[in-house]
C-alpha cells in the first residue's frame, strides 16, 4: 500500500495533463479550447483512472483474457470519451479519435512513468544474491524495500 497518495495523485495529473496537451496537438477529433480546460479534463481523467478504471478492469476481466490485454485501449478510450462529454472546453469528436488517444496517452504515461517517476511510484525491487552467513556483511539498504533472495 502506498503510504503517500497526494504526491503520487498530483505526478498523475501533471502527467495526464502533459499528455492531453500532446494528444490534442497530434490528433484531429481531439481539441481544448482553453488551457483551464485542460487542466479541467485531466484532473477529471485522473479521477477516472484512479477510482473508475479499476471497477471497469475487474468486470471485463474476461474480455482482457480473451483479447490479451487490448481491451485495456476500450477502457481507457471510454474514459477520455466521457471525459470530453463532461467538459465543455475539452472536445473528443468520436470514439476513434478517442481510442488513438487513448493509446497515445497510455504510451506518453509508460515513457514518463520509466524516466521521471518518483521511488514511491516505481516498483523497483532489488535483486540481491545469498551468500553463506559468516562471508555475509550487514548490508545498508536492507529492510528499505523489496528484496527478492536469489
């Protein structure tokens, strides 16, 4: 569980908000007329992923097995429809230009996530190998983290 929510909140929104801006730069269908709708519409699309997305994930679990994970860009394309159903200044003109959005901002969110995503984000776990106990020295960084023994 992550003992800090707020930051990690407000990294998805700068995130969403980063993406959406590149989205309706790149994609016809996709536009904001002002820049407060913007920031409106990713507050919003991070709501959705962080509370919505989850419900809509374990009740089409079945079509995510059959389809082997695409249907992750249905979902997500849903959610940046309603987005755009719900503020004015946020426009997406049909499901198309709602699921090539979708996949863009999924890829922008996968690239931000790997180069800037602060430690509490990241699950990064740390492989370490056994050795035998009176060759092992107390290592600083035990205890700080997942370990997986090897």
């Amino acid at each position: 569980m992550r003992k800090r929510t707020l930051p990690v909140f407000l990294y998805s929104w700068v995130v969403n908000t980063l993406a959406l801006l590149v989205a309706s730069n790149l994609i016809n269908g996709i536009q904001n007329d002002t820049f407060s709708g913007l920031i409106t519409a990713s507050f919003i699309l991070s709501l959705l992923h962080a509370f919505l997305r989850p419900v809509l994930f374990v009740l089409s679990i079945p079509f995510l097995l059959i389809t082997l994970g695409l249907f992750t860009a249905i979902i997500n394309a849903t959610l940046l429809y309603w987005v755009g159903s719900l503020v004015k200044t946020f426009h997406v003109g049909g499901f198309l230009p709602a699921i090539f959005g979708a996949i863009l901002v999924s890829v922008i969110n996968l690239v931000c996530d790997f180069l800037f995503s602060p430690k509490e984000i990241s699950g990064k776990m740390i492989f370490r190998r056994k050795s035998s106990r009176k060759n092992r020295k107390r290592d600083p960084s035990e205890g700080k983290g997942p370990i997986i023994d090897v």
